[in-house]
C-alpha cells in the first residue's frame, strides 16, 4: 500500500497520550519512508480457530 498524506502548515502546540497499544506509532515531522511488519508470537497450538463464544445474551 502507498499513503501519501501532506500536512504543509501543520502546526502541533500539546500532545496528551493517555495510553498506548503494542502495535502504535506516534511521529510529529518529516519521514521519508515508514516499513510496518508483524508477526504472530503465539505457537498455533495455544489458540483455536472456530466460532466465537458470545460474552452476552443476545438482545431482544
């Protein structure tokens, strides 16, 4: 996939993060180029592959 985004003008006075996640990237300026990847650490026999079991009745 190739995302080009221009932000000419942009200008960031305060940043709040109040919580983040493994998978996030935050960045304020230029970046010529950005490689995301991922892997799945789990061993395939610690996970099940099926339907998922509803937490909540469903409503009515």
């Amino acid at each position: 996939m190739n995302l080009e985004v221009h932000n000419w003008g942009l200008n960031v006075e305060n940043v709040q993060i109040d919580a983040i996640g493994s998978s996030s990237i935050f960045l304020i300026g230029d970046n010529e180029e950005i490689k995301l990847s991922s892997f799945y650490d789990t061993p395939p026999e610690s996970y099940t592959v099926g339907n998922l079991i509803p937490l909540a009745p469903p409503v009515a």
